[in-house]
C-alpha cells in the first residue's frame, strides 16, 4: 500500500491510499460497540491509513462522534477527515423506535432533513464540527444531491467556497451513487474532489464514460468507494447482494467467473477490486467502509498483495473487463 499523503485535486489536502469508511461504525444495519469503533479505527492507523470519512446520516451523528473521540489523540497534522453535507439532523425529543428504516441500529432521536441551502450547509458543517470535536475539516461533500442539483450547484457550493475561504473546509467535493451529476458539477465548478461510490468497480465502470476523463482533465482528485459493490466483489455467493439488493443471476456469474480467473493468478478477488480503481488516473484513493478491526486489516492486506499484469490481460481477454479499460500496473 502506497504510503500517506497522496495529493487530492488542486489544493493542498492529502490522502491515504486506502480510506477508512466510516457508515459501519455509525451502527450500520447491526450494533457495533464503542470499543470495537475505536478497536476499528486503532487498526486503521496502525495498517497506515490516514484518511477517514464519516457523514452526519451515518447513525444520526454516531460516526461522526466515535471518529472524533478516536481520533483525539493522534496528531491532527497527520490525518484527513472528510463529513458530508444535505442532511440536517433535527432532535425528534421522545421518539420512538429505531433508524432501521434508514439502515442504521440507532435510536430514533432525530430525523434527517434534506438542506441544501447555504444556511442549511453552514448549520451542518458547524454541527459536524461539534460532534467531530475539530475546529476544520478537512474535505466536505455535497452528499448525494441527486434530487437537489439545481440548489446544490447555486446555494450549497458557494457557501462551502466561502467556509473554505474562513479555513474551517480544505476541500470541496460531491459524494454519489452515480456518475453524470458529479461530472455536471465538474464542468460548472471547480471542485476538488468527487467520491464515486459503485460506478467504479470490476463489475460497473460506469464512471469511466464522462466523470473519470472529465476529473483528469480538470484536476480534480476521485476517491471510489463501494469497490465491493456492497458485497458481492468481497464474496460472490448465491443470496449475495449488488448494490444493495440480491445480485440478479447474470451479474453473480460475472462475479464468479471474475473470482475464477483471480484464483488461476493466485490473487483473492478482494484484492483486484481493490487495486483496479487505481488503473485510471484521476483515481487517488479508495474507501473501504469497515466496522472492526478485522475488516481493516483484511481490507489493508489485499490492497497490499501484488496483482500480475497477466490477471488484467486475461480479465480482458475473457470479456470480463472491456478492452480499453485502464488496468493498474504491475508493481516490480
């Protein structure tokens, strides 16, 4: 794994190879512990990560309040945090229930309200400060606008430029499941950073018809995350799931025979998922949403393993990659 301090977009902030995905220790879809948070985090640091992502939705606060606590003590000039912003979060005083419904195994003490307003978003980043317990972060995210594009583009990303100019934000970027409203935002500002979650995998290279040229062509660094395609790249299995959803049967064979051809050159499949978001240039880091300290340094371990040129020629060969997709190079 390529050492800290990889530069993102124009500015002056800097990443990991591999990022620390914050949503699991958020208590997504099952509890995690205080103690296996910061167990997940220990872990991290110590594989060398040093990029760490989190978002007010992931647990209605939770992520961002155990990263902050975990993060405490280490050197701040040493980390980047990125937080998200379009989600205000509302205290719901005597609520019932849970955030099942939202997917996290939290109480339900508040509700999300979409704000993409430049209020919206200076109340979300001051929040975020509070429970991050920072006095700047380091990358913020317009997060997941896709049905508020119009007021995130006028409203929202003028008021980051103006936090950005007060220094309480490094960067600026847009985090999605998709790839044509990012590139719109590439094109009509200048952002220094998009988080492509899906859209850039073994099995969807989506994000390679107009985003990833378009980001090469502008600067702007491309942080991929859901390179697992929430799970069927990490173990492609019948009742596995794609893009949160059980895999149709077409794209679980695809998987296998992917797996397939990734044992024939000794490599888990895990590791190329991880590796080939790094084949395009615009691609800076990947984020790998982990919950425990098993899962990071599983995750830290594969993008470690060396992968042959000769997995990619094949993959291609095989019609499981297209042919003019750009495949990593083989570290000698």
């Amino acid at each position: 794994m390529s050492p800290a301090g990889r530069p993102l977009g124009p500015g002056t902030v800097t990443v990991s190879e591999l990022a620390f995905g914050a949503a699991g220790i958020g208590n997504l879809f099952t509890p995690v512990t205080d103690e296996q948070a910061r167990e997940a985090v220990d872990a991290a640091w110590d594989s060398g990560v040093r990029y760490f992502d989190t978002a007010p939705h992931y647990g209605l606060g939770l992520s961002e309040r155990r990263l902050g606590q975990a993060l405490r003590d280490r050197p701040r000039g040493e980390y980047t945090i990125s937080t998200k912003v379009g989600r205000l979060l509302r205290p719901t005083p005597g609520r019932p229930g849970d955030d099942l419904a939202d997917g996290f195994a939290v109480p339900a003490t508040h509700e999300r309200v979409w704000d993409f307003s430049a209020a919206g978003v200076r109340r979300s980043i001051e929040d975020s400060l509070e429970r991050l317990g920072l006095d700047r972060i380091d990358i913020a995210y317009l997060h997941d606008p896709d049905h508020h594009a119009d007021q995130a583009l006028t409203e929202a990303y003028p008021e980051l430029e103006r936090l950005r100019a007060e220094g309480l934000l490094g960067a600026i970027g847009v985090g999605m499941n998709q790839a044509e409203l990012p590139a719109r935002f590439v094109r009509e500002t200048d952002l220094d950073t998009v988080l492509l979650a899906g859209r850039y995998s073994l099995l969807d290279q989506g994000g390679l018809t107009e985003l990833l040229p378009l980001a090469a062509e502008h600067g702007v660094g491309v942080v991929i995350g859901g390179v697992f395609n929430s799970g069927l790249l990490a173990d492609p299995k019948p009742g596995a799931t794609f893009d949160y959803a059980a895999a149709p049967e077409d794209v679980l064979s695809r998987a296998l025979r992917l797996k397939e051809v990734c044992e024939r050159h000794g490599v888990p499949l895990r590791a190329a998922a991880l590796r080939f978001p790094f084949g395009h240039p615009a691609v800076t880091s990947v984020l790998v949403g982990t919950r425990n300290a098993t899962e990071v340094r599983d995750a830290a371990a594969m993008l470690r393993r060396h992968v042959p040129d000769a997995l990619w020629a094949e993959l291609k060969e095989r019609e499981l990659l297209p042919s003019g997709v750009p495949t990593p190079k083989e570290e000698r």
